[in-house]
C-alpha cells in the first residue's frame, strides 16, 4: 500500500487569494451578488486555457477578474479564507502561504490599508479555526507602474511583523521586466521580507536569472524555464533558491503540452529546490494535493523522495523556526508508517 499523500505534513507556497476560492463558493456569491459567469466558469468548468499568446492571457485573465469580482463583502472575503485553510487542512498542508495584490481589491473593501487589513484579520480567523499556519504575501502587478509597487511593498512593510511575510511580483512576465521593480523589493527586504517573484513561467532563463540577480529572490514563482539552463540550475542549486512548481498551471496555460513535460524532475535532480503549488485551483480545477500526485505518479518520484519534496517546501517558508522543526519531524515520521 502507498503511503497515503493527505497525511505527508507539507506546506503550500504558491497560492493566488481570488484563485483559492471553491468552485461552489464561486457559484453560490455570482448567485447572492447577480454576477454573470460565463460559461466557461459554470457548465464548461474549469475552462481551456492557453496563455502563451497575448489574446490565450487576456482571456486567463479575464476569466480570473470576474471571480474576482464576487467578492464584494467582508464575510466573503472570511468565507474564502476560511475554506482555503480548510481544503489545505484536508490535504496535509499544515502551512499556507497565500498571495494577494490588495489594489484589486481596494475599491471595494475601503483603500489599500483597509483591504489589507480584512484580509489579515480574516487570515488569522482561519488559521484559528483549522490549525493551519498561514503567512500572507502582497504582490505588486508587473503590468502596472513600478511606483505602485513601491507603494505595495511599503505598505506590506508597515505589517511585516503582524502576518505580512513576502512580496512578490505577479502576472505575465512578458509586459514587465523584474529587474524594473528592484527599488520596491529594496523596500521589502528591509522589513525582512521575503523575495518571491514570479519568473520563467512564459518567459525563458533570463526571467529566472533577473529575479535572482536584480530583486535577490528568495524563492521564484514558478520557475520551470531554468531547466533550460544547466547554468542557470547550478546556481539556484548553489544559492537554495526555490522555485515554486505548479504541474497543473503550467499545463492549464499551455506552458507544458502535458504534465510530463514539466521538467520536475529535471530540476530536482538538479538539486534545485522545489515546493509545489496549485496557483489558482479555481481556474485550473486541482488543488495542492494532486500536484504531489502527479509527483508520484507522473515524475517517478518514491516516497522518500515525495517527502523530501514536501521537507523542501516547509524548509523554505516563512514558518517560525519551531513550527518548522515540527512539520519537519512530522515529515520524516510519515516515511516511517
């Protein structure tokens, strides 16, 4: 019998706020707000994709503003977060990190400070309530002025000590160099944040390389270009920087023709470390846990192996040190079963 991969503890680092929300709670707040979905979000769920033409990404992200759009109260937004941290719950993820851009949001729930405090308060109800640590991350939107991530990382400063723990940079890498937001990401290693930008994802190596090298990154959203890079893995090998995985974005984008065409374990025989991730289930329809499946599954990994994978995920958080050391010897205990 295969260990079974819902107990392995493990954390999740690469989880979009809109894109967590169930597909029913999707439904049933289209339904409360009289919200059109389109049917690519209702009979045709979850819905092709392909973002590595410019009019494959608008469509994304089309589709992904209008779920956003549904969010409209407070207790929506306590409704998401709660049932977030009760899927990861439910799949053996003991640690959450979930990314938002509080500008998508600020309209509506009373200005930056204001959204990101309910988003705050809300995180920290959930993870009450299930028991999963979670770690906020506010990521600036590379298709904006690089000014407005100043402001965004300012921002995430002023809570770096009150569940804040990353900044990233999101959306298509195509329409936004990284190295033009090195000044916001000054800004938030000096509150002791973490550098997690997203990057080689639909652009090559040099996606990867310019998040490395211009914002310090601590970890790379996605990442999977690098495997064309022998160079390029050595040095994320060397400097243990974790590239954020998400087999089934990657194939749901059309990154990856299939899930075997995600270089997995290229990169980890590389001795780059991996922690895989979901993205946004929502819009791709799997959560975190088949990402370990296919990791068995698909890449040939053994359990050994899957638990290091799970191991590297919890290492490279932004869990407290003595929670790390929990999950981690919870880890080693499940190859022990």
């Amino acid at each position: 019998m295969a260990r079974p991969l819902d107990q392995l503890p493990k954390a999740h680092l690469h989880l979009h706020f809109t894109g967590s929300m169930r597909h029913s709670t999707l439904l049933d707040l289209a339904r409360e707000h009289g919200v059109h979905l389109p049917d690519a979000l209702v009979q045709d769920w979850p819905p092709r994709l392909r973002a590595t033409d410019e009019r494959g990404w608008f469509r994304f992200q089309r589709l992904y503003d209008i779920a956003r759009s549904v969010l409209r109260r407070d207790e929506d937004v306590y409704r998401l977060l709660r049932e977030a941290a009760q899927d990861e719950a439910a799949e053996g993820s003991r640690w959450l990190e979930i990314q938002v851009d509080p500008s998508g949001y600020a309209q509506r729930f009373g200005g930056l400070t204001a959204t990101l405090e309910l988003v705050l308060d809300a995180t920290e109800k959930a993870a009450r309530e299930t028991g999963v640590g979670i770690g906020l991350i506010v990521a600036a939107n590379r298709t904006r002025h690089p000014l407005d991530a100043k402001t965004l990382a300012r921002l995430a400063a002023q809570y770096a000590d009150k569940g804040v723990v990353g900044f990233g940079l999101s959306n298509d890498e195509r329409r936004g160099r990284a190295r033009d937001f090195d000044g916001a990401f000054r800004i938030a290693r000096r509150a002791g944040l973490l550098a997690v930008p997203h990057g080689g994802e639909l652009s090559g190596p040099a996606s990867v390389s310019e998040c490395v090298d211009d914002l310090e990154a601590d970890r790379v959203g996605h990442g999977i270009r690098a495997a064309e890079s022998p160079r390029l893995m050595e040095r994320l090998a060397d400097r243990q920087i974790t590239c954020e995985v998400c087999p089934t974005s990657n194939v749901g984008l059309g990154v990856a023709k299939g899930a075997a065409d995600v270089p997995v374990r290229r990169l980890f025989d590389a001795g780059v470390p991996i922690a895989l991730g979901a993205d946004d289930p929502l819009l791709f329809g799997a959560r975190l846990l088949p990402q370990y499946e296919l990791a068995r599954q698909v890449y040939g990994f053994r359990d050994a192996e899957v638990a290091e994978l799970a191991r590297q995920s919890i290492r490279f958080s932004a869990a407290p040190d003595s929670y790390k050391k929990e999950l981690l010897t919870a880890a080693d205990a499940w190859l022990t079963r």
